[in-house]
C-alpha cells in the first residue's frame, strides 16, 4: 500500500529519457507470471504497463502504437519505482511534508471522483438538443460580415489623443501600437484579426463598426480597460456556418452548461446535510 501512495505524489513528475534505454523484454518473459520489470523486490506487470498506456490522452495513441515508445514508456515506469526504492530508504513518506501534500492529492482525488460519479456521469446532451441550440441561435452561424481591426490602448486620454495625433500626422499604426498599447496584441502591430458583432464591449464595437473604409481611425473610445485608438483594416463576410462543422463545439458547449448547474443543484443539496459555520473576520 505505501507504494502506491508514493505513486500517487510522483503524479506530477514525468521522467522521459531515450539514452541508456531498457530493452523490452522477449514475449516468453512477458507471458511468463506476467511480469514485464523488476525493481528490487517490486514487479512491474504487464497489466499495469496497459493501464499505464490506457491512462495517456487519445491524442497519443498513434504515438504509443509504436513499440520503442512503449519501451520508453516501460523505462519510466522503472525509473519511478527506482526513486521511489531510494525515497523508501530516506524515509521521506515519514516526512511532515509529504503527509500534507499526499493528504491534499488524497481529497482532489475524492472530490475528482465523486463528481465524477455523481455529476459528469449524470449527463448526456443527445444529437436532437445539439440540433435544437444550432436552429435556435441561427443568426450566430448565418452569413455575417466580419472585420478585421487593429487597436491601441492606452491608460490615459491625454496619453491616448497624442497617439491618434501622431497617427493622424502619418505614424505607422503598427509602429505607433508597438510602442504605446498595453494590450497584449500590441506585439503584432494591434492586429485584434477578424471580428464579428458580439465579440467585443458595445463601446469599442460600435466604434469598430462605425468604420467605413479601409485605414480609417476611430476618434478615442473609452472602456472599462482604457482608452482605444481602432483602425479597419478589412472587410469580408463570412459565410454561413455548417452544422457538421460546428456540431461538436456545441455539444461541448452544452455539455459544459449542464454540468455547471447540475453541480450547483448537487452542491446545494449536499450542503444541507452538513453543519456550516463561517467567520470571514481573519481574512485581511
């Protein structure tokens, strides 16, 4: 039992080298009591390299289908149970710290697969809702036009009507975004790319959509975030947005609702069942 635990904090470590590797062993070995390793007195076994291997994301299942990376894969799992041999001997599962750390993977653990089991699997968005949402917000996926725009931000309006000044004097927009913006797109001139309505803050999108000509400038428009300076940089329309294609995204987005609220209805019928106090005086 107390390996497994140290399996558990080892969770987090990942031990990937393809120098000095390990050859798998032969088939006779491998069928033989099912023992694939040897670390000292632990044995790793056939059945918990396939649950290693099962574990990976699908993404990576082309990947592991080769047999050199499933030796790889083997040579971790050797690699853990050395350090966990040389962890045994320094007594380090004896130590405060990793009590409070094994305590805390121990209760994500248990919230992880209580949810699991009493919310996510509860849940099933059938083919007809995804179709349903996709019919009823068919102006989202209809034909629309779009905009590609570039803006600056800028903390201050005094510091902001300069910049559109300059602009307006012929600095390169790009130049001037790179140098002034606090916005994380300043790094590529401003460019925000295309937009669609919706996807801005009314005050920055009406001044977007204002825009008639390519290169225009907005006047100075004030947000939550700053003060903005936008210029158009094209115009297209976007055609209308298949179902196929955005089937799964929807789903997923269903999915992803249904789950908020029933783990909200759960979490409230769990908490009256249990004894609640609060006293929010220490927090600073």
């Amino acid at each position: 039992m107390q390996r497994y635990l140290w399996i558990l904090a080892l969770l987090a470590i990942s031990i990937y080298s393809s120098q000095g590797a390990m050859p798998l062993p032969s088939q006779s070995a491998v069928y033989k009591n099912d023992v694939l390793a040897k670390v000292g007195d632990e044995e790793i076994r056939l059945s918990q390299f396939q649950a290693r291997l099962a574990a990976y994301p699908k993404e990576y299942a082309s990947i592991l289908n080769n047999r050199e990376n499933k030796v790889r894969v083997l040579n971790q799992m050797i690699d853990e149970e050395v350090l966990l041999v040389e962890a045994d001997k320094k007594g380090y599962e004896k130590t405060p710290e990793f009590k409070e750390q094994l305590d805390a993977q121990r209760k994500r653990l248990l919230v992880a697969i209580l949810l699991r089991d009493n919310v996510e699997n509860k849940i099933r968005v059938t083919d007809k809702q995804v179709l349903d949402y996709y019919n009823k917000n068919a102006a989202r996926f209809s034909s629309t036009e779009q905009r590609r725009v570039s803006h600056i931000l800028i903390k201050t309006e005094a510091a902001a009507k300069k910049a559109l000044a300059d602009l307006k004097r012929g600095a390169k927009f790009a130049d001037v975004a790179r140098k002034s913006s606090i916005d994380p797109s300043a790094a590529n001139g401003g460019d925000l790319g295309y937009i669609t309505k919706g996807d801005f803050v009314p005050a920055f999108e009406n001044a977007a959509l204002a825009l008639t000509k390519k290169n225009n400038l907005s006047p100075v428009v004030k947000t939550t975030f700053g003060y903005h300076i936008i210029q158009l940089v094209d115009i297209r329309t976007r055609p209308k947005i298949a179902f196929a294609s955005v089937k799964e995204e929807i789903r997923k987005g269903l999915l992803v609702e249904a789950q908020r609220k029933v783990m909200a209805n759960y979490l409230d019928s769990v908490k009256k069942t249990i004894k609640i106090t609060r006293d929010v005086s220490l927090i600073k």
